[in-house]
C-alpha cells in the first residue's frame, strides 16, 4: 500500500513539474506589442467652426458586435476640443500615440464628451451625438498589427455630409459622422537566428538607421529581431561576445518594407 502511494504521489509531482517546464519555455504572442498612432484631419465645409470634444480613443481586438465587451483605451489621450475647420489643407492633429498589443485590430472607437458645438454665421449651435456620446464614433479598421512595426491610422471627417440640420424651425444640428479611415504602416521588422548558436555568448544584432543605432541582443536561441526600422536596405552587423572567439559579421543589403516582416533566416559566424 505504501508503494502504491509512494507511486502516485511521485507521478503527481512529476506531471506538475512538465506541465511548469512546458508553461515557462511556451511563447506567448500576446506579450508582442506594435505602436499606434491615431489622427485626425478634416475635407472642408460651409461652416465657421466644427468643435468636436474628444475625451479618449478606444480600441478593440475582436469583431465582436457586441458594444459592452472588448474596448480598452489606447492610452496616453489628453482630452480636448478640436476645431475639425482647422484641420484642413493637408494639417492633422495627433489624438494618441502609444504601444498597443499586437494582432488583429477590429475598431476603433472616439469617446466623445458634450462640448461640440457648430458655429454658422457667427451663431453657435449645440452639436447633438445622441449615439456617439454614449458608445462613441465607432470605425472599423479590420488590420492584423505586425510585433514591432508601427502603425498610423487617420481619420478624416468630411464635415460636409457629417452635419445635419433637423427638419422645421428647431435650428438643431446633429452629428452624423461621414469618416474615411486610411492607415500607414511607417516602419518594417527585421529578424534572423543564429546557427548554430552560439551557447555561453551574446550576439548583439544592430542596423543603423540615420544617425541612430537600433540593436538587440539574440535569445537564448539565437533567434534576434529588430524593431521599428523604416523602408529601406541597410547593412545588418552580428557582433559576437569578444571571448567567444567569433569574428564580427557584416550583411548588406537588407531590404525592409513598412508593414512587413524581414526574415534573414539561419546566420552562421
């Protein structure tokens, strides 16, 4: 009987301990982030101002219909009142910028607050947002954001269609939004592994961009990525521990295109 469970107990602890070895050396792609910056611009229209008070930038990961579930805040949002009228001519405004989780993007959502006004002909109107102030201007951008690149998303009202007069002698004015949604992945990724790897010693992977040195160290598994690197062919530089004995290695020509990665594959030294 003591054998028995001497056994059992023995199995037990054996199982846990896989099961903790395989959950400590697993990859987790949630951990892998992507930067997002969100603006808005404006097309003209017959209007002495347009003032849209934006409280805060939602975003969700799913296409899930349901309003209630999956919105978290990008961050790093100073609510404010912009004049959309200012924004014209090619001029944007930033609405936020910051490190989001990588992955599928579904929407993007504008908190809006309850000071947007219209003014036409010297008079101000209250903008009326019965749907947005409650849920918020909702756009769907349906994106997969690549680990490491970085994203820039603009939204332009065309205030035109956007404004809408109610029938009768009511002068209220509500905001039907009319938003284009367009995005530029301004920044590419480059990755490699060393092989065989090189075990004991660090490789320090590195590509100067302009006048700056972005670099990262190889894994455990010689596996290194570069992050944030703009279009353009730059020269790759593997550099070995000194006391490893490895010469430093050079690799031209690397292509990087915004929004994808750069596999350099297996790099022997």
């Amino acid at each position: 009987m003591k054998k028995i469970k001497f056994y059992v107990l023995s199995f037990c602890v054996m199982a846990f301990m896989s099961l903790l070895f395989i959950g400590c050396n697993s990859t987790d792609d949630s951990t892998q982030t992507s930067r997002v910056s969100i603006r808005m611009t404006d097309a003209p229209g017959d209007y002495d101002a347009v003032n849209i008070d934006v409280q805060d930038v939602l975003i969700k990961a799913t296409t899930d219909n349901d309003d209630n579930k999956g919105w978290v805040s990008i961050g790093n949002v100073t609510p404010m009142t912009y004049n959309l009228l200012d924004l014209t001519g090619g001029v944007n405004v930033l609405l936020a910028d910051n490190l989001v989780p990588s992955g599928f993007l579904g929407q993007v959502r504008l908190v809006l607050g309850e000071n947007n006004t219209v003014v036409k002909d010297g008079v101000t109107y209250p903008l009326k947002t019965p749907s947005a102030q409650q849920s918020g201007l909702k756009l769907k951008i349906n994106q997969t954001l690549l680990a490491g690149a970085t994203y820039d998303f603009l939204l332009d009202f065309d205030v035109e269609h956007s404004i809408v007069v109610q029938a009768g002698n009511s002068g209220n004015y509500n905001l039907h939004p009319v938003i284009r949604v367009s995005t530029a992945a301004t920044s590419g990724v480059i990755k490699g592994a060393i092989n065989p790897v090189l075990t004991g010693y660090q490789v320090l992977a590195s590509v100067l961009v302009g006048d700056v040195v972005v670099s990262a160290y190889a894994d455990e598994s010689g596996v290194f990525q570069l992050n944030g690197i703009p279009a353009g062919t730059y020269i790759v530089t593997l550099t070995p521990d000194v006391a490893s004995g490895k010469a430093i290695k050079i690799i031209p020509g690397i292509v990087v295109v915004n929004g994808t990665m750069t596999d350099m594959g297996a790099i022997s030294l």
